[in-house]
C-alpha cells in the first residue's frame, strides 16, 4: 500500500502522522487526530511540551530527523523563519535522514518566500511539501472546525487531505507552494487590526462608566462586529476587567511577528501598508510594557481604559 493509499478519508490513518512543534496548536492538533484513530509521532524542542500528547498514547522521538523516520505524513506548527529553518534543515532536523516518499504539511505563519524555499529543499530530498496555515485556534483544532489555506501541487494536497479534513470544515487549495502562507497573511489582517479599532471604539465611551460586559454585548449586535467577537465574547470581556485569562490561544507578541510580517510582505509587492504599520506600534507599545503574552485583546484594553491603565500579572503559561 502507498503512503498515499495509507491516507484514509476522514481523519483516520494506518500509517503515522508526525507533528513536530507541540505548543497549543500542535498539541490540539495532536489529541484531534487522536481522536479520529490517528496514530501520532511527536516531536518538541523543549520535551516537556509533549507530555500532554504523550500521556494520551502519541509517541515521543529525540529529534526532528527521529520523527521523519517514524511518520509518513509530517505537520509542522512552528513560531518563525528561524525555527522552521533549522528544524528542517538542522543537523539533527527533518532532512537530515532519509525522506523519500514522505509528505510533510507546514502549518506555520510566516513569509511565503520561506515556504518557497524549504518546499525546493524537500523536493531535493525526494519529499514533497504543501503549506496549509490555518484559520481558528485551539477550540477550533480540537472540534475540527478550522479553515486551511493550502498551497501546493493538486496531488500533493489531495494525498494531505484526508488528514486536513479531519481538522478542518473547509480546506481552500488557493495555488501553488507559498500561496496559503500569503492568503493566511491577508485574513488575519482585519482581526489584528480590529484590536485597536474595537479599543478607540470603547475609548469614545470610557466616560459612560458603562460595565464592559453590557458594551460588548452592545457592539456585538451591530454590522461592523466581526463573529470572532461573539466567539471570543467572554475571554474579551475577562481581559477588559482585568482579568488573567489561562493558556491564552494568540497573545500580542503572536500579532505582532505577523504584523511585522504583513508589512514586509506588502513592502515586497510594492504597496504600503499604513494601517498595519499603526497597529503594529500599538501592540509594540503594550509589549514594550511587559505585556507581550497577554492576549491580543489586551491592547483593546490599554486604549479602553487609557494608556496608563494597569494590565494584570500575565501569570504562569500554561501547559504549551
């Protein structure tokens, strides 16, 4: 049987899918094909951030180029350019052994010139590589309800798709290699910005005293309000109040690498990108007070309430 034939539609595998970087995606990402039967291979910098999966079954290897080994199928959720570099191209990394065959699925929200890039190399080693960043966070991944934006080659996405439709209500093959890491970019755009917008917006009632909870639900029931504010409802208005919000699923220094991003990119097509630019020294701004692993709401917060207006103890992290 090919490894291809081995892909079960539905989520369910025969061979094993492989997830190197287990933070909060990976790790939600993980118990989701858990659940759907996959057998899963894992893989972390910092080993302790697989125990989760491994307490569940998931086994646990020593390197990236251990869990190339073990997986047919390879998903990567990693923080920058940096780490996918050298996990896949490392010493130790996930081309550092033999790879024929092998699919590996890169999750990541970074530049698509990246993608381009480590695709070209895998394709050297006999692999193949499609980008499929996604749409939605931890709750999502663990009800299979995100949406991906894939980008590669009509085969290579089909052969990923069953393990894709397991995780996600829609897959959007959108071009080739490096186009789902671009359509990623340009979706999260809005709702990096809508932080600041909803906090002006809040701003202009600060005199009114008016009980956050009460004046969420007041600009949830309006057009302009996107429907990740009513999802979001509850962290929202906990952040608004003070409030420390455990294992925060995209915190302001998140944003802010992808801001950073987005306005290199537009730079890069020749277009400039003001209200990104602004936005994005508004969350510097927050995180240059210590506040870089708050949630993105929190900059919401610093112009609700005023720039000199406390912002709780982040807290411990949680378990990513």
């Amino acid at each position: 049987m090919s490894s291809a034939d081995a892909l079960i539609r539905g989520g369910c595998v025969s061979s094993r899918v492989g997830i190197a970087g287990t933070g909060r995606m990976g790790t939600a990402i993980g118990l989701r094909l858990m659940g759907l039967g996959n057998q899963i291979v894992v893989w972390n910098r910092n080993s302790g951030r697989t125990a989760h999966l491994a307490e569940r079954g998931a086994v646990v290897t020593g390197s990236p180029t251990e869990l190339a080994a073990e997986a047919e199928l390879v998903i990567t959720t990693l923080t920058d350019t940096r780490a996918i570099e050298e996990v896949y191209l490392g010493g130790a990394g996930l081309l550092a052994g033999p790879v024929d065959g092998r699919l590996f699925i890169e999750m990541s929200t970074v530049e698509p010139a990246t993608i381009v890039s480590i695709a070209a190399r895998v394709r050297e080693a006999g692999a193949r590589l499609i980008d499929c960043p996604v749409a939605g966070s931890v709750g999502p991944a663990m009800n299979g309800t995100l949406v991906g934006y894939a980008g590669g080659a009509e085969s290579d996405v089909a052969r990923a798709r069953p393990v894709l439709d397991g995780l996600c209500r829609r897959v959007e093959h959108v071009g080739e290699v490096g186009a789902g890491a671009r359509v990623k970019l340009a979706v999260q755009l809005p709702m990096h910005l809508y932080w600041q917008t909803l906090g002006e917006a809040m701003a202009l009632c600060r005199p009114l005293e008016l009980d956050p909870s009460r004046l969420v639900d007041i600009i949830i029931d309006t057009p302009g309000a996107p429907k990740a504010l009513a999802e979001r409802r509850d962290a929202i208005v906990a952040v608004l109040r003070g409030e420390h919000q455990a294992g925060t699923a995209f915190d302001i220094d998140s944003v802010r690498k992808d801001l950073r991003i987005m306005v290199t990119e537009a730079l890069s097509l020749g277009f400039d990108t003001p209200m990104a630019e602004v936005a994005l020294e508004s969350f510097d701004r927050v995180a240059g007070r210590g506040f870089g692993g708050e949630p993105a709401a929190a900059l919401t917060r610093h112009w609700a309430l005023g720039s000199d207006s406390g912002t709780v103890d982040p807290g411990p992290d949680d378990v990513s």
